[in-house]
C-alpha cells in the first residue's frame, strides 16, 4: 500500500516513528510530524491532541504488531528460535522501525516504553521457553538476539554472525 493510501492516523505515527529514528525526539514535534506525513497540523490534532497522544497511539500500534510477531514465531516453518534469530536483524521493516523509536522514547526514562519493550521481550522468551523447554538456554538465546540487533542497528554489523551463531547452536543442538 503506497503510503499516501495509509490511513491518516497511520500515516502521523510511520512519520513520528521516522523522526524518532532519524532525528531524535527533539525534533519530533508536532509540525514535524505533520510535515513528515503531509498531513495539515489540524489533521494530525484530530488523530492526536498532543505529542504524548502519540507516543501513545505508537506503543498501541508496537504492541498490536509485536503479538502478530510472536504468533509468527510460535508458528514459523524453521521453528521460533530460528525465526528469532533471523527476525533479530533490522530488515527496515515497520516493525523495526516501531522498535527502534519506542526505544528512542524509553531511553528518555519513558516507563511505557519501557514497559512495551519488556511486554515484547517477554512474549518472545515465552515462545522460546515453550520451544526449548529449557530456560537458560531460552534466555541466552533471547540475548544472542539482543546482541544481533544491537550489532545491525548501531552500524557495527559483523556479516556472518548469524551465520556464526547458527553453526554455533547448531553443534549445541539448539537449533
């Protein structure tokens, strides 16, 4: 869907996020995010009335993709700790991007960010745990991820971890 075919509201929170991810929460005002989605002020006070609407209306809309991320987990082809470790690269997708800003707002000591990043994280160790049936191994797992994402989206992407870590699991028969 084109993004000009996005619903309004959809569209003030895919701008928000950007300008969360791009430039910081400073520069995501009001008449940024207006401006980033080609939405009049007016039309973004509709949808929103305040900048904390938004950060509202962005962690309802992470926490609605994060539960259909982890039933594609519980359910993936390859099984959930493959898909994880697979998913913990950013792929540019929306999903990412909701991540990334949500953890621009809870590094402000946001505690609902927070609270949504710790939902999420939860819902996938829960897959993980049911999957292994092992908690330890579950919860290293879940850190490799962690260490994944964090090494591809600060830029320091070493290109064969995944690969590294699959062999690794592999052997340790987690995989």
């Amino acid at each position: 869907m084109a993004a000009e075919e996005r619903p309004t509201r959809d569209r003030l929170l895919d701008a928000f996020e950007t300008l969360l991810v791009t430039a910081g929460s400073r520069s995501a005002t009001l008449d940024a995010v207006a401006a980033e989605a080609h939405v009049s002020k007016g039309g973004l006070l509709y949808h929103f009335h305040s900048k904390d609407e938004l950060v509202e209306g962005m962690l309802t809309r992470l926490r609605e993709q994060g539960r259909a991320d982890v039933e594609k987990m519980r359910t993936a082809t390859k099984g959930p700790v493959d898909f994880y470790l697979t998913t913990s690269i950013n792929s540019g997708s929306d999903f990412d991007r909701a991540l990334i800003a949500a953890g621009r707002i809870a590094q402000e000591n946001d505690s609902r960010a927070s609270e949504a990043l710790a939902d999420l994280r939860e819902g996938w160790f829960a897959v993980l745990l049911e999957h292994l049936a092992d908690e330890p191994l579950a919860r290293t797992i879940q850190l490799i991820g962690d260490g994944l994402y964090f090494d591809d989206t600060t830029g320091l992407a070493e290109k064969n971890a995944l690969k590294h870590v699959r062999d690794v699991l592999t052997r340790l028969d987690a995989l």
